[in-house]
C-alpha cells in the first residue's frame, strides 16, 4: 500500500536563553534543531494530500523556530491577541498602500512580502496559544476576525489594476468571507469549526500572493489571473457547501455502541 509521509516533533525546550533575550549563538542553535527535530513516519493516503501534509510540517517548522521569539514576548507581557491584532492592522495598512499607489505595478511586491512575514506572525501566534497558555475566547474572537480581514484588505487592491475583472476580484472576496462564515455555522449546530476544502484560507492567500509576485515583476498578463480568479470562484462555491454539508454530517453521525455506553456512565 501507498504510504505518505507525515511528522512526530519531539517537544521543543528552550534552554538557551539569557537573562530571558536570546543569543546570536542560541538562535543558531535553535535554528540547527528546528531542521534537525523534524522526524518521518509512515502515513496512509487516508489521512490526507500532500499539500495539507507539506504545510502542516512547515507550520510546524515554524512554530519551532519561532518559540525563542514568542519566549521573548511572553515574558515582556506580549499575548496572543495583541500579535493577532497587530498583524490584522498591517494586512489593513498594507492593502491601503498597495492599493493606493497600485499604477505602479511593483508596489503589488508587497503583499507576498507581507503574506511571508504573516506566516511568521501566525508561527508566533500559535506558540503563545499552544505553549504558554493564551486561548481565550477572545483570541478565539480575534484570530477568525484577523482572518477575514488581511484577506479582503489583500484581495480588493487587485481590483483597481486595469484588464483585471473588477466583478470576478469582488465575487472572490465574498465568497471567501462566505466560506468563513460557513467554516462557523458548525459550533452553532454543535459540530467542529469546519476548514474543509478545496480552497482553504491558506490556499487563496497563497494564489494571490502569487498574483502579486507576478504582477509586481511584470511577468504575468491579467488574463491568466481572470481565468484563475473565475476557477477560485467555483472553487469556493464547492468549499462553502462541503462545510454545511460535513457540518450537518457530523451532527447527524450516528452514535457509536461504545460512545453510547460512555455516556451512560456519566
């Protein structure tokens, strides 16, 4: 049988910190284990695509090679919700400059450049919740906030470039905020936050990123990224329907015999 590989991360343990600030040396050193601690294991087909496989072992990657950072910012009163906002409003600030200066093309440079650094952001995030216990159901609040909005403040400067479909650049960012509000609708009728495909968060923001790399290096013509941007459309119909329809799925799962006797004993 086919197998895939996925990942087991030992715990990470940050002992190279002085005075609670971090080396030149410690950071290497971390860096060295962040590569170094990433081991394989057999995976079936079952479990998953190996893009959802590849960006889960970058994000964790990158919460490893993050947590020195994220030490730092705990212990200087920094949480979770304060990166979570902070990076909310220079996806904002960044779409507003882009968008602004959009007749020169290279400016759209910008929002790959700031989509990698996010990356970084959401690493750190994701430290501070996971590691040094900051879930709140207002960070809860904030990071699905944060979500919607860096991704219309990064989608709509796209709409003021010439040749570029105005309607397809607006259906697109509607429907990823649909395909949000349809991932939330599970908790309301007792199911999981649903992030089903085809087209994730993580997947769009990396097509326009691509957009803006292409466009700011005059490489790529605008009739390409119609055609993409029409197939995104379709495509986030299909998400938004396949998150109802698993949502309702897994509340109308039958109850296992083992389950039932669980909750019996209760």
């Amino acid at each position: 049988m086919l197998k895939k590989a996925a990942f087991q991360t030992e715990s990470f343990e940050c002992t190279d910190f002085v005075a609670s600030r971090l080396t030149p040396t410690a950071f290497i050193h971390n860096l060295k284990n962040a590569f170094q601690n990433l081991h394989y294991a057999p995976l079936k087909l079952s479990t998953g695509s190996w893009p959802a496989i590849m960006l889960t072992i970058l994000k964790t990657w990158l919460q490893k090679l993050m947590h020195p950072l994220a030490r730092i910012l705990f212990d200087d009163g920094v949480r979770a919700i304060h990166v979570t906002s902070c990076a909310s409003l220079i996806s904002v600030a960044v779409g507003m400059l882009v968008a602004a200066f959009a007749f020169h093309p290279p400016i759209f440079v910008l929002i790959p450049i700031w989509m990698l650094i996010r990356t970084l952001f959401n690493a750190v995030e994701a430290v501070l919740i996971g590691e040094f216990g900051q879930h709140s159901k207002l960070g809860t609040c904030a990071h699905e906030l944060s979500r919607v909005i860096a991704e219309t403040a990064l989608f709509l400067p796209f709409a003021v470039i010439p040749k570029v479909s105005l309607l397809l650049v607006l259906l697109v960012t509607l429907l990823a905020i649909l395909s949000e509000f349809a991932g939330l609708l599970g908790p309301l009728i007792k199911a999981s936050r649903r992030r089903d495909g085809p087209l994730k968060s993580d997947v769009r923001m990396l097509c326009f990123g691509i957009f803006g790399a292409g466009i700011g290096s005059g490489y790529v013509l605008t009739a390409p990224i119609n055609i993409a941007l029409a197939a995104m459309a379709l495509l986030l119909v299909m998400t938004i329907i396949s998150r109802i329809r698993r949502a309702v799925a897994e509340v109308n799962r039958p109850v296992t015999a083992s389950s039932s006797k669980v909750f019996e004993g209760i």
